[in-house]
C-alpha cells in the first residue's frame, strides 16, 4: 500500500547516511502484506553491542513489545528483527510463538542468544502473523547484511508511510568521534506518548546500557513525545537504541550522570537533535498531511502543564481542519486552550500565528490585521504560539493539519 500513495508534500530527501561500524543490516521481500517490496528487515551487531529501549504505554501490546521488555534487563544485544505489514498484535500465543520462532531463527544466523535478539513489528493488528515467512527468508537476508543497508531498511519498515525517514550526527566523547545513526516509520496512529510508531538508532560509541537508557528516556521527552499525527497510540511504538563500542572510546561508568557528565555534553546533544529530526520526519509524513504545525506554549503553571496545552491544540480536529483550509480561525486556538483542563485565564491569554499577535488580554488585539496571518496560513509550515500568561512553565510540540486524505487511506488500510 505505502508504494501506491502519493509522496507527501512535506517529504524530505534522504540525508547521505554513512556507516556505524559494528552494524550490518538489510531488508528482503519475504511477502509478509505487501507484494512487490520490501517489508523484513534484519540488523546484526558486534559482539557486547550495548542497548536501550523505550516502548508504547498502551495497555494493548503487541507480542514484539511483550518480548523486547523481558529482554532489555540484560542491556545486550546482536540482532533485531523487524517486519511490516502485521503488527503481531492481539494475536495470543500465536504472536507469541511467532516472536520465539524468529527469535530462535535470527539467533541461529548471527550465532548468538534468541535473548538477544530484538524484535519489531508494524501494521495490521488482529491477524495472525506467519512466522515461516520471516523465518523462511532470514538466511539469506543475513546473507546479503551490509554496512551500508540502511536506506533499504529505512524502506523496508515503512506501512503508509510515503518515504523513508534517516538521521546522522557525527560527535565526540572525550575527544574520539563517533557516529549516530538512525531511522523511523510512522504517519498515522502517531500520538506516541513514548516514541514514535517504531525507531531504531545506532551508535558505534562504546557507553554502558544504563547511560544509554537515561539519554534516551530522556531524549524522547521532548521529541518523539511531542509529536501528534491524529491523537492514536499505536499498540507497537519502540525506540531502540544500540552502541556498538567500535569507535573505542574511553569508558564511560555506567555509574556516570549521564544528563550532566560534560564528557556527554556533546553526544547528548547530537542525539537529541537526531531523535527530533527523526520525529519531525514521521509529522512530515502524517496520513494525508499538507502542512506542519509547529505549536509554542509558554506562560504555563509547569512544563507539563505546558505540554498538554500543546497537545490539545496539536489534537484539536477543528485546529488541524482549520490550518488544511488555510483559515486563520484562532478561535479554535482559544477553543483547545480551555477544554483540555489545565489552569488557563482568558484574560492573561495571548495567541499569535505565524509571529502575529492575534488576541491578548481576553481580546482581539487593537488594530489587528490579518494580511500577514493569511498569507502564512498558505505556507507548509505554521506557527501557533500561545502565551498563559500564568507562570514560567513552556513547551514545544509539533502536529499536522487533517485533510480528506487522511480519512481515504484509514477507511481502506486493510483491503
């Protein structure tokens, strides 16, 4: 389905991607949904490959979620497994048995644990899916790994989505370079309350798992966590993060701050903007999306609260129709601000749209034009700020507008 859709009109190139050392990966047709692509994608990691991982808090997983939790204690990983096409959810002791079959498939070709093999799965949920099929196909798609496969995975985990999404940072710690790469899939059922729908990074720098769960539960806070296509929770979202230790260097102690060692300083940071460039790509890709929605919150109570005034206007249907019509109605701004039950003022309250002040102090402000808010409306990119005028507490989220396309590709996503 995803090679039928149109490219979204938010879409960017892929970046030049290099390579991790310590990381070979690729993707085969193994005929799981789709005809005539690629939909398994299998990645092989060096021996004491490190690795964290932060996953959907829904309350209906799939099976893939179910196994990498159980697994992730150990902090080790040298394979992940990754299909799309059926997300092996509500799928009972089949999914189960599905997840310990690849398992056991994948660790026989990279010669390791099936502990240590992670698992991934997107896309239809409620149908059983055929483990034969990926273990059938895993031999000689290990075969074929490559350093440089990371565009073909990129491709190859993709549902609806309408092009590939892939970052790369390059950084230091403690004066060796090292490499950050990574790629994602998601353009509908994307309010992750976690991460996207799924996400996978790579570093060849040498950090034990506990710093990395710390950087990357932190990191996803205000990146994949701050992102909404349509206000859905998918049962499968994952971000996972691996370090390889190929770059070779110093140790970092697993005892460490790791959100305030400045040895740290550099690779927090670079992996910070990789996550948020990744997020802002699946937003690009929103099902049906014509225009990005850039949303500041600033004047809040607490960040939190911030947060979800954010989300309420990112969520709003009448926001989100409203920017796809190109009509510059900040009453539904006002409207979003008031339902979602944080503390708000209509007299302290101030909304601006692409750095216009619209409304302040419980009102339209005085001599208000509207030309240049007009003429932003008809850009792609659409800035909403709303000051509370209630504390010090800001945040920043980002969303898409909602156009018929959305619904076309939703009321037949499974035919």
């Amino acid at each position: 389905m995803a090679q039928s859709l149109p490219v979204s009109p938010l879409a960017q190139p892929m970046p030049e991607l290099g390579i991790v050392r310590g990381v070979r990966l690729g993707a085969i047709a193994a005929g799981i949904r789709y005809k005539g692509r690629t939909d398994l994608v299998l990645a092989e990691f060096a021996p004491g490959t490190t690795v964290a991982g932060v996953f959907t808090k829904s309350k209906c997983p799939g099976a893939p979620v179910d196994w990498c939790r159980a697994i992730l204690p150990s902090g080790q990983a040298r394979a992940l497994v990754v299909n799309a096409g059926n997300a092996n959810v509500f799928t009972g002791r089949a999914g189960r048995q599905t997840c310990e079959a690849t398992a056991q498939a994948a660790a026989q070709v990279t010669g390791c644990s099936p502990d240590a093999v992670y698992l991934a799965s997107t896309g239809v949920i409620g149908e059983i899916l055929p483990a034969e099929r990926i273990t059938t196909a895993l031999p000689a798609l290990h075969a074929a790994l490559s350093e440089t496969g990371w565009e073909a995975a990129a491709r190859g985990i993709m549902t609806t989505d309408t092009f590939p999404k892939a970052a790369i940072r390059k950084t230091r710690i403690n004066g060796t370079d090292v490499v950050i790469q990574g790629m994602a899939k998601g353009s509908g059922m994307v309010a992750p309350d976690m991460a996207t729908m799924l996400s996978f990074v790579a570093t060849d720098a040498a950090l034990p798992a506990s710093v990395l769960q710390t950087l990357l539960g932190t990191g996803v806070k205000t990146t994949f966590n701050c992102i909404t296509v349509d206000s859905d929770t998918s049962t499968s979202d994952m971000v996972l993060l691996f370090a390889t230790g190929a770059a070779g260097n110093a140790p970092v102690a697993d005892t460490v701050d790791a959100l305030h060692d400045p040895a740290l300083a550099d690779f927090r940071t670079a992996l910070n903007d990789l996550l948020r460039e990744l997020a802002l790509l699946v937003i690009r890709d929103g099902e049906g999306a014509t225009k990005l929605m850039t949303i500041t919150v600033s004047g809040a109570v607490s960040d939190e609260s911030a947060w979800r005034v954010a989300m309420a206007i990112g969520n709003s249907p009448l926001v989100k129709t409203a920017i796809a019509g190109e009509d510059a109605n900040w009453g539904r701004v006002v409207m979003a601000v008031g339902k979602c039950g944080e503390p708000a003022d209509r007299d302290t309250l101030s909304v601006s749209i692409g750095g216009v002040c619209i409304a302040r102090d419980g009102t339209v402000t005085e001599g208000y034009d509207e030309t240049p808010v007009v003429a932003h409306m008809k850009g792609q990119e659409i800035d909403i700020a709303v000051d509370l005028g209630l504390g010090q507490g800001t945040a920043r989220t980002w969303s898409c507008d909602l156009t018929h396309g959305y619904i076309d590709i939703n009321g037949s996503y499974r035919s």
